[in-house]
C-alpha cells in the first residue's frame, strides 16, 4: 500500500456561529475559498498536481450545498482540472474528508489530495437539511431516535458523570485552548480571514471563554430539561436503557461543543508527489477507521477525534468513540491542545 503523508494544514479561526459572530456574513463557499487558497499560495502549490479535493460539510444545503469543494477550488485558482466531492457524516463530516482524501493516495489512485470541512453554523443551522431518521416514523420509532443533547444527558447519567465533573472539565478545555493561543500554538496553522477590501475580520477563535469558571458554568441553566420532558425523549431514553430510572440534565450552553463557522484544508500526498513540489512531509497516515454503535446513547455514526463533538460525555465516555489512528486526528487544529504546531 503507498503511504500517504500530511505536508500541510491550514484552518481559518472559528467565528461564533451567530447572527453577530464575526464570520456571519461570510458564506461557507468563501470560507473553503479560504482555506484552499491559503494551503495553495503558503506552499506555492502546482494546483495541476492536485488529484482531488475532499471537504466535508454536515448540512449541505442551500449555500452550503453544490459540492462546495469543487466551487472553491475553482474560486481559489485551482483551474477547471481539480475536481471536488461533498460528504457528511455528521460530527466526523471533516475528519472522514481527510481519510477519504488519504485513501485515494494510499490505494495508489492519487498522488496528492485535500481533505478537510466547512460549516457556516450561523448562516446554515444545525439539522437544516432535516433527514428521515429525525421524521420518518418507520425508522426514528424502532431506532428510538432522539436529540443529541438527550444522548448526552443520557451518557451522563449512565456513566455517573455529574454536573461538576462535565463543568470541570469545560473549564479545562477553556484553559488549554486560551494557553495554546497564547503560547503561540497555533499560529502556523491559522489563515485569518479578511474582507474584500483586505481588512482583517477574524484572526482568533472567537468562540473561547478563558474566564470560565466554575461559579460562572453553575449560574447557567440545563439546556435539554424541556424538549426532554415535554417532548417526551427522557421517557425514549429510559424505555431503551431500563437500567436507568430517570435522565439527569447535566449540559448547557457553557459544556456543550461550540457553534462555530470556519473551514480547514489538509494537503496528503505520496512520497513522490511531495518531492516534486518540494514539500517536507509533517506526518504519516497508517490507519484509519469508522464504526456505528448504541443509537441512543451516542453520535452513532462517528470517527473518534471528531472536530465537533457535541457535549463533555462524549468525548470522556468510552462507549461514544470509534477508534481512529489516523495522525489527521492529531493535528492542532482538530482539538484544542497544548502540543504546538509541527
């Protein structure tokens, strides 16, 4: 099998994914614009060298569908050659673009490719493409569908995570993410973001919240007590885990993922496409892999190291995580840590 290398990775800084964030008025065709362009022009890139570009993108609709990737290179002066393709897989949509870019170089059918994602969360919400397992009946009743958010609270509790414990360690990922800025982490992988004009609109996560505390976390109230009572999903969360007598809403708005807007490009190649354009390969992808599991209690349908996790259990409890040894996984810009930028 070829190996496939990772020469480069680029991510924009997310924006608040708000009607007020600083990204809303950009669209997620100029944010993959972004991000393509920057891995392009930063690595001065043959763009005829590109085989394929792989983004992905979890509600692709309206502005957000098309197949973006293709739309964006053309945009960001990859030429009419370099053709894009669109996936979703839910919380793991970016991360699985990359093993899909890294599997067309490691089956030997490619020699460089992008793999990445895009999501404008403020001007395309969550669950807007709507799907058959959240209205459909014939499959959301016998699969005991219900919201994420539940799941989490349902993890929660099965697993005896308690409010403090999901709080805490909220606050720590605030730490680690304000250290990883201020120590300058991070600074070789951000694209800032500017207008047409070439003023800078972003050039930091905006999402972060160093001041969180422990005091200012309890102040905030349950964000799923409602649609869990009244809408009748605790009582689908217990029927499906008899085991557990009732659900303890634990997550909010302060424990709870991010609503960001923003893109990320990963540039992988072979040996031979890298030294060609001069590149020094940053890592080797060996593995990696996707797995289903309990519909109730989980994403269901996700790659360990997900970009967006969607609550504090999911990524503490083990039963939610598929195993991924994909180095992509690793990368900086994937979770917030205190490694530093290779």
């Amino acid at each position: 099998m070829t190996d496939a290398f990772i020469y480069d990775h680029v991510r924009t800084p997310r924006g608040r994914g708000k009607p007020d964030g600083a990204l809303h008025e950009v669209t997620a065709l100029d944010l993959a614009t972004h991000a393509l362009a920057a891995i392009k022009d930063r690595n001065a890139l043959e763009p005829t060298l590109v085989d394929d570009v792989v983004m992905g993108c979890v509600d692709p609709i309206g502005e957000a569908g098309g197949v973006i990737p293709r739309a964006a290179a053309l945009k960001a002066g990859y030429g009419d050659q370099v053709p894009g393709v669109q996936i979703s897989r839910f919380c793991a949509s970016g991360l699985d673009a990359i093993n899909f870019a890294a599997a067309e170089v490691m089956s030997g059918q490619h020699d460089m490719t992008i793999g990445g994602g895009v999501e404008s969360m403020s001007r395309i919400g969550i669950g807007a493409s709507g799907g058959a397992w959240a209205i459909d009946p014939s499959v959301a009743v016998p699969t005991y569908f219900m919201p994420q958010g539940i799941s989490a609270d349902l993890i929660a509790t099965k697993y005896g995570f308690s409010r403090d414990d999901v709080d805490a360690y909220a606050v720590e990922s605030q730490k680690r993410a304000a250290n990883a800025w201020d120590k300058g982490y991070f600074k070789n992988a951000i694209a800032p973001v500017k207008d047409v004009n070439g003023i800078t609109i972003l050039a930091k996560d905006e999402h972060m919240r160093p001041s969180t505390t422990m005091q200012s976390l309890a102040a905030l109230q349950p964000s799923f007590v409602m649609i869990g009572e009244q809408g009748g999903f605790d009582a689908v969360a217990t029927q499906k885990h008899p085991e557990v007598e009732f659900v303890n809403h634990v997550h909010h708005a302060g424990n709870s993922s991010g609503i960001v807007d923003g893109a990320a490009a990963v540039l992988i190649g072979n040996k031979e496409a890298g030294k060609a354009s001069g590149l020094k390969p940053r890592a080797k992808i060996k593995a990696f892999a996707n797995i289903g599991s309990c519909r109730t209690s989980t994403c269901s349908n996700s790659t360990r190291h997900s970009p967006r996790w969607c609550c504090a259990s999911c990524r503490r409890s083990r039963s939610t995580t598929a195993r991924s040894t994909s180095m992509a996984a690793r990368l900086p810009w994937v979770t917030h840590s205190e490694r530093p930028a290779p």
